[in-house]
C-alpha cells in the first residue's frame, strides 16, 4: 500500500470512524482502524460487533492495499502533524510508514485479514430525512431510554413509520419522549424498529446542523444511516416496544404556560436543597400561582415562585428535579407548556408552539 492524501481530510474521517472503536476490548483488532486504498480512495472502518461506522477520502493511491493501525495512536499522531500532504506506506509486515513535512513515524498494524466483515444491510426499507431535523429528534428523544439492560428494548429508540409520518420514542418506565417527523420521500411500506440509544447518540455526534439528506435502510435485524459518505451500520433490538400511547393522558384539569429557562432555572435552584432525592413539588394555587419546593432537609429548604399562565384547577404535583431539567432542555422553544391531572397522573410537557413532540413524566409518591 502507498498513498498520499490530505493531512485536514485525513484527520476529520479518523475522528468520525474511531466513535465505534471499543477501546476497551480484549480482541486487539477490535482497538484497530482498517485502512483500505482502492480506487483512488482510502477507506475506513471501525467496529465494535454492535455498531460500525465506515467513511473514505480522495486519495493518490500508487498501490493498493489493507492494514490496521492502533485507532487511538494514529488519530493523535495525524491530529498533531501540519496541514498538507501525509504519505502512508506499508511495503512489507504489518509496519504503516507516515511521512509528513519534517515528520516521519513507524506504527505497528495487525493484518486486514483478521478484521470482522462490515455487515451489508440489505435495503428492505428505505426513508430519507433532513440532518436538522433527525438530530434535534435524536437530541429530544434518546436521553430518555434506559440506561442498563434490564429490559432490552428499553434501552432503545423506537422508530415506527407509516407513509405520512415518523414517531420516534424512548422511554425507560420513569420518563417517555416523542417526536414526529415527516419524511422527505414516502415508504413502501410501515415499519417498526428498536434501534439502540447508542447508535443514534453515535450518530448524532455525525450529523451536523443543515438540510442534507440522511438515508436510513432498514433490514430484518439491522439498520444503515448514510450521511455525506460516512455510514453507521447497527444490529436492531430484538423484541416488542410497549404500547406507551395507553399511558399518554387524555386528558388533564390544569394547564401551565411558562418560560422555560425561566422554569428551569426556578427547578435548578430548589434542586440545590433537595439533596439524594431530587424531589421537587410544584403547586398550582387557587390565586392562580406556580410555585416550587423541597422538602425541609438537613442543609435548609427552598420556595420559588415561577411566573405562569395558569389555566383549570388548583393541583400539585412532584417529580424528579433532574428528570424535570432534562425535559426542559430536549423540549426546546421559549415558551413550555405543562399539563397536569388528577393525583398520580403522569405530567406532560410540550413546545408552547409545536404539538410534533412531547414528554411524559410519571409522579413521585410523597
């Protein structure tokens, strides 16, 4: 293998593919990037067995040719060279030779040839979709999936598509996020996917901010996003996702209107005094007032009042203060609306302005 390529180009598609490296894996090729010159490319691949992400850049390619290099040590080493040309060759063994401007390294490989096979996801079902508008889903939905394995769908998005529109959904039985979208192109036919929380979390670190198309193909056990030449395959999650629409209330008997940094920054502070709790009350008075409490603890207590449009009848309500936050950042917009129920209801908050997503948050007992 010998090539020439761009010091800038190589860099960026380094950083892209090592988000699926397992730096931590005991299969030694697992810590590696393949390296792949042909046709006038230079291809790369990562993988964990779970996720993998390949990408590939213009490059002068004199001969053709596959390695491995260590993912860590040849991401810093190429950050820390000088802009312009970078020189790889690998004549004979497993040795990739980097020469660059007053720079010249030799880094130890492992063969091509013990590199896991990237899985080709057939494309059963194909959606497209904006970068912009995947990612803020992504951003309002994913931190709500659980976090360990317990129940294995919980601990994934789920994506369910007809062909007017997308829903995606995560929850982990404490806290439930929806987001519908509308895709570019319409289905063939409906799906119904788990994707894991960490595939769309590695992707959006992928996307950026813009109108350009996101390919997403489904397969029986897999799904690929393609985005600007770079592709993330994953395994789906096997399983049924819980019917969360029978939890979603019908109804509710109080409305809140309010700022939502405002709001926020209201929950920050009495969360201060909450301690290992987090427990936060929110009282709707008869005079129409929102305010928030702790409970009195060790280290003191904390009322703020938040300025509200209040709509229905006096009610309260606590709930996890960080769960709470959480919401208030994915939910996005000025202006936040909080509707409430009877006792033990599960509270919902939407975009004053938007009724495309939504968040659930079920009630501490007190």
């Amino acid at each position: 293998m010998l090539l020439s390529c761009d010091q800038k180009d190589l860099l960026a598609a380094l950083a892209t593919v090592s988000k699926a490296v397992n730096l931590n894996s005991t299969l030694p090729v697992l810590n590696n990037i393949l390296l792949k010159a042909e046709n006038k490319r230079l291809t790369f691949a990562a993988t964990n067995l779970e996720i993998a992400i390949t990408a590939s850049i213009k490059a002068e390619i004199k001969n053709e040719g596959a390695l491995t290099v260590p993912a860590r040590l040849f991401t810093n080493y190429v950050g820390l060279l000088p802009a312009g040309k970078v020189e790889l060759q690998n004549k004979e063994g497993l040795d990739l030779q980097i020469k660059a401007a007053k720079s010249q390294t030799r880094i130890k490989g492992i063969s091509s040839d013990e590199f896991p096979l990237i899985p080709q996801v057939k494309k059963d079902i194909s959606l497209t979709l904006s970068a912009s508008d995947l990612l803020a889903a992504i951003n309002q939905v994913a931190f709500s999936a659980a976090r360990d394995m317990v129940r294995p769908v919980l601990a994934g998005v789920h994506l369910r598509a007809n062909k007017k529109e997308i829903r995606l959904a995560a929850t982990d039985s404490y806290r439930l996020s929806e987001k519908i979208l509308i895709p570019a192109t319409a289905l063939s036919k409906d799906v119904s996917i788990i994707i894991p929380a960490r595939t769309v979390q590695e992707l959006a670190r992928i996307l950026e901010k813009g109108k350009e198309p996101v390919e997403l193909d489904v397969s029986s056990n897999q799904v690929l996003f393609t985005y600007k030449g770079i592709e993330l395959a994953s395994r789906l999650i096997e399983g049924s996702y819980p019917d969360y629409e029978q939890i979603i209330p019908r109804k509710h008997i109080t409305t809140i209107s309010a700022k939502t940094e405002e709001l926020a920054t209201a929950v920050k502070r009495v969360n201060l005094f909450t301690k290992d709790s987090h427990s936060v009350k929110l009282i709707i008075t008869k005079d129409k007032e929102l305010k928030i409490l702790s409970d009195s603890t060790q280290i003191g207590e904390e009322e703020a009042e938040v300025s509200a449009t209040i709509a229905g009848v006096e009610n309260s309500i606590t709930l996890n203060a960080n769960y709470l936050l959480e919401a208030l950042t994915a939910v996005g917009g000025a202006d936040v609306t909080l509707e409430l129920g009877e006792k033990m209801v599960p509270a919902v908050l939407r975009p004053a302005k938007s009724k495309d997503y939504l968040h659930l948050i079920m009630p501490l007992k007190t």
